[in-house]
C-alpha cells in the first residue's frame, strides 16, 4: 500500500510511546515526529501534543497500522 502523504507512514505493528515509557507509562504510539528538544521520538497524542512541532516534511507523520 503507497500513501503520497508525507505526514504518514505506514507500520505492521503500533509501537509505544517513547516519551510515555520515560515516564514509566505505557501508551500507543500515533506520531513518529521531532520533539522541541530536538530528537525524533514516537509520540502519543497527548505527548505530541506537549512536545511535538507539527506534522508534514521534516516535523511528523502520522502512523497508520497495516494488518
């Protein structure tokens, strides 16, 4: 499956959170994006929220999970 998109990837599986899992939480990832600080990082929506800059070339995509 080929999406023109460029703010979304398509995954098999959902990874988690990597913010959520320095914290000691656990959560679907949604985003895989660069963070304000610097570094990309999967990113659940309320971490995206907090910590992403936005989605499209060189921010974020989407993650969508194909079975």
């Amino acid at each position: 499956m080929k999406y023109d998109d460029t703010a979304t990837d398509v995954l098999t599986e959902r990874p988690d959170c990597d913010i959520c899992k320095q914290q000691g939480r656990k959560r679907p990832a949604a985003i895989d994006g660069a963070t304000r600080q610097g570094p990309w990082a999967y990113m659940c929506i309320p971490c995206h929220e907090s910590y992403g800059v936005g989605l499209g070339l060189g921010k974020g995509q989407r993650l969508l999970i194909d079975p």
